[in-house]
C-alpha cells in the first residue's frame, strides 16, 4: 500500500508559508464536502493523513447579546479544496476520513475544479490564509455602478462588510443618497 507523504502535522489555519499547493499537470483541485460546522476537523484530518488542502477563510462581525465581535469563518461552508492525482494519491480514503462527507463526484471518479478558480483564491488570500476580496474598495473611496438599476452612477463607499454587501452615498440628483450593494456591482472611480 502506498500513502501519501505528510505536508504538516501542524493543525493550525492554511499560510502561504506552512503548505505548497503548486499543482503538477496530472495532479488538480477537487472539492471536498465536510460535514456541516466540521471544516476544521475535516482539515486536520486530511493534513494528517498527507493531503494538501485550502480552505478559505474570511473576517465576519457577529453580533450576539448586544457585542460584535470578528470571527475567522470559512468562505464556502462545509467546503475546502484538496489537491490530487488521481492516478497516486488514495484518493477513496477522503471520503472516510472524520469530518468529511464526501469528494464532490462525476459519476465514479471526483469532479475537478476548473483550471483558475482556486488560483483567484489563493490570489486574494494575504498570508495568514484570510481571503480579502476587498482589495480593490477601501470605505471612504469614489465608486461607479457597474450593473443593475443604478448602473454608471457614482458615489463614495461608506461601509464593507463580509456578506459581500457594500453601503455606499450615491450622488443622485445633488444629493447623497444612501443604498446597499452588492460589491460586485461596483468598481473604483
């Protein structure tokens, strides 16, 4: 029987620093489904057993008896990515491992991710493993609309927040008109 060679036993978050996710031609991204709030276990798991996995994580504010406070959570509940070569890596034992439900599958054999989305990733991920997908806006910055019914209006960004709704003042009709986004409809002026 042939396993996989250990990354890290290390069990702590995903760092540029801690894992090389440098894909081979035969080996590519697949999805792997945990069991829901087990990504963390699931990850463990999979490091332990030699697995290279990302799982993106991101800042939220949670509010909870009247205090915020920010938690690291994942990207996509209940899903991570693992790089595997079909042809060496014992690939079925995923699928067996705690915390995980399943390799997302094409008929008998897992699915790839297609070439360049975990790559975008990995691009908007800083070096603690924390993905800032608001690099681009920044509060206080002049914005356009891109798309929907305010489309090519400008305004200035007011408020980020991690559900991927953007408050901003919109300049409308001499007067500043405030709306919540969404930041993919928006772009730097």
């Amino acid at each position: 029987m042939h396993f996989p060679k250990p990354v890290s036993l290390n069990k702590e978050p995903w760092t540029r620093r801690r894992c090389d996710l440098v894909v081979t031609e035969t080996a590519r991204w697949y999805v792997v489904r945990s069991l829901p709030r087990d990504e963390t276990r699931a990850e463990s798991q999979l490091l332990a057993q030699g697995f290279r996995i990302f799982l993106p994580r991101v800042n939220k504010t949670v509010r909870h008896a009247r205090k915020m406070r920010t938690v690291i959570v994942p990207v996509f509940p209940t899903y991570m990515f693992a790089v595997l070569d079909l042809q060496k890596d014992r690939w079925r034992s995923v699928n067996g491992t705690f915390g995980v439900a399943s390799l997302i599958m094409a008929g008998e054999r897992p699915e790839p991710v297609p070439h360049g989305v975990v790559e975008q990733l990995l691009d908007y991920t800083d070096e603690a493993g924390i993905a800032r997908f608001e690099r681009n806006l920044r509060e206080g910055q002049a914005i356009r609309v891109t798309m929907g019914p305010f489309a090519r209006v400008l305004g200035r960004l007011e408020r980020l927040d991690a559900n991927g709704r953007v408050r901003v003042l919109l300049d409308i009709m001499g007067g500043k008109v405030p709306a919540l986004l969404d930041r993919s409809a928006l772009e730097a002026a």
